[in-house]
C-alpha cells in the first residue's frame, strides 16, 4: 500500500515556469500598457523640443536675413546721399565699356589676346590668384602681349553685412584716380582678413593700406576725399552691373571672351602663361 503525503504542506501557488494566473496576466498587460504609453509620451516630448529647436532656428536665420537687407539698403540711401552730394568721376584707367580698369594701359596691345580678370576683394581664392596668377599677366601685359583689364566685383556683399567688398572696390578705384591702382589692390588682398566676410575698417581703407602703397601729402588728401565722398561709386557699380551673364563666381577669368582656367603647368613661367593664352584665345 503506498503511503500518503501528509506531512508535506500544501500550496496554492504555481509552480515556476507554469502558466500565469488571471491576476498575474493581468499585472503582466497593466505594465507593458504603461511602458507603452510613457514610450510615447517621450516621442512626443522629443517631436516637441525638435519643433522648438526648428522654429528657434528659423527665427534666427531670418532675423539676420532681415539685418543684412536692413543694412544694405541702409547703405544703398548713404551712397545715394553721398552722390548727389559729389559729382562722379571715372578712373583713368576705365575701359571703353567703362565696367573695369585695363593695367598699364595695356589697350594699346591691339590685336593680343584680352584678359579679363573677375575678382572680388573679400573672395579668398581672388586673394591667391594675386599673388600666383596676377604678377605673371601683368608682366605679359607689361611686355605688350597681352591685353589686362580687372573687373572688381561686390557680389560677396549680399552674403556679409557691411559691403566690405563695394568698399575696397571704391578705395581701389579711387587709387586708379592716383595712378596707384595695382599696388593698392595688391595691398588690400594682402590686408585680407583671415575670415571671409570681416573686410576692412574704413581707417584702413582710407589711411592704413594708403599709407602702405605710398600716397602722402596731396595726393593721399585727394584719394581720401574721393573714398569719403563715393567720387567712383557709379563705375564700381557699373562694374558689377555690367558683367557677363556667364561670369558666376570669383576669380573668373576670360580671354577674347572665353573662359579659361589657369593650370600648374601654365603658371611654370610667362611663356607658359603666354602660350596657354595664345591656345584659348
């Protein structure tokens, strides 16, 4: 006869790894539906705090969209002002179509290949090509086989406030009015700030980088009185004004009036250049 276990006690409880009761299922369900809605209830914090993010954002950039036009045209009524003020004098230096200044008088090369040169003084890669690209062609035009017109655009402006680039163009222009136009423009791309769209103070403009180029006495008097009085402002718009439709960056450059990109071997020497040209035009 086998022997009952009565000694051993007695439990309700499952055993582990057995079905769940009722009221266990349902504990079960209450969490998962609470892990659920506070997973969604952090989706929607995050969808909310992007919204905001996003919105702050677009606040931002248009607030310095609106500076920049504010400032623009702020700057736009100052030249007008200063022009009815001052008569409008053109560079010596102006070509025919009166939209840029030909180096050294280099129209006289007829019949040598025309070199236009596009640049824009707050243009960093312009910068470069002063000082790798620039001292060869004007050598070239020097030696009367070339034809050298700068074209100094402000374009740059509407990405920056304080039209540093319409600036330096009318300081430029202003030492034309000198004769110390390539020595000026040389010194102001020297003067480049390091970061684009920071451009120079009028003092430097005016003083610092005249000084620099070699204007004294006179002469610097009279180039002052033509930066502070915008004498140059109708060429230096003209300039940008009247550009090919085709020229869309800085530096562009251009002979007998197709594009052309200057190549390592090219710049080796003047004869280089000289013969690179020559195969473009």
């Amino acid at each position: 006869m086998s022997k009952s276990k009565q000694h051993e006690p007695r439990s309700d409880k499952p055993q582990a790894g057995g079905p769940q009761t009722p009221r266990a299922a349902s504990a079960s369900r209450r969490e998962a539906l609470r892990a659920q809605q506070a997973a969604e209830a952090q989706r929607a914090r995050t969808r909310r705090i992007i919204t905001a993010i996003a919105v702050v954002l677009a606040v931002v950039i248009v607030a310095v969209v609106v500076v920049v036009l504010v400032q623009n045209r702020q700057r736009q009524q100052e030249e007008q002002g200063l022009r009815a003020q001052q008569g409008q004098v053109t560079p010596p230096s102006a070509n025919d179509a009166g939209n840029g200044l030909v180096f050294n008088n280099s129209t006289q090369n007829t019949g040598k290949p025309s070199v236009e040169v596009y640049l824009d003084f707050q243009c960093p890669g312009c910068a470069q090509a002063s000082a790798l690209i620039d001292p060869l062609l004007e050598q070239l035009a020097d030696s009367g086989e070339i034809q050298l017109t700068y074209h100094m655009l402000h374009g740059l402006d509407r990405g920056f406030p304080g039209n540093h680039s319409y600036r330096a163009a009318l300081a430029a222009t202003c030492a034309d009015v000198q004769g110390a136009f390539p020595v000026f423009s040389k010194a102001i791309f020297a003067a480049q700030p390091a970061t684009e769209g920071d451009g120079w103070t009028d003092e430097q403009l005016r003083n610092t980088l005249a000084v620099q180029t070699g204007l004294s006495g006179e002469q610097l008097t009279a180039f002052q009185t033509c930066f502070d009085s915008r004498s140059t402002s109708d060429f230096v718009d003209a300039m940008q004004d009247l550009k090919p439709d085709y020229v869309t960056y800085t530096p562009f450059f251009a002979v007998n009036g197709n594009q052309w990109q200057p190549s390592n071997d090219a710049l080796a020497s003047a004869d280089a250049l000289l013969a690179a040209l020559q195969a473009v035009a």
